[in-house]
C-alpha cells in the first residue's frame, strides 16, 4: 500500500497513530507541503522502511532532507509498485 502526506499541519498524536499501521510492505511518500512533516516531526519516520519526498517539493522548499527524494517520474513507478493507495 502507498500513504501520501500532503499537508503540512496534522495532528502529531494522531499521525503518529496511523503511520504507526504501516507495514514493512508498504511505503511512504511525503510530497507537496506534507514534505515538511520530515522537518517538523522526523521521530515519526525512523521506523519506516520505504520513506520517499518528491524532489521537486524538497528543492521548491530548500529543505535539507536525508529521506530519499524522488522525480515525478519515479513516483509514477512508485504507484504502479504499491497499491492501492491512501492519501492522508
């Protein structure tokens, strides 16, 4: 299954909550503002075995993230890899 973050404010407690139901299968991708969420709360990744940013929303941001960035292209791929997908 794929997660998508967009946003840049949710609840922590519950975010926490629900990332806490991903699977070693499953993977993550943190794409428009939600990219901000590796900067503002990084402790929530770290069990996560498939944490993905689109580049372009890393650079348009100049964020410095050590989380693997991917182009659109790659993150087309990523959706054909993990479905179905649960945009958050």
């Amino acid at each position: 299954m794929l997660y998508t973050l967009s946003k840049a404010q949710y609840d922590v407690q519950e975010l926490a909550i629900i990332l806490a139901q991903i699977r070693p299968t499953d993977a993550l991708l943190l794409w428009q503002d939600g990219v901000l969420q590796a900067v503002k709360n990084p402790q929530l990744f770290t069990k996560i075995d498939h944490v993905f940013a689109l580049k372009n929303d890393v650079q348009a941001r100049n964020l410095p993230l050590t989380i693997p960035q991917l182009s659109l292209a790659e993150v087309v791929k990523l959706t054909e890899d993990y479905a179905p997908h649960v945009a958050l």
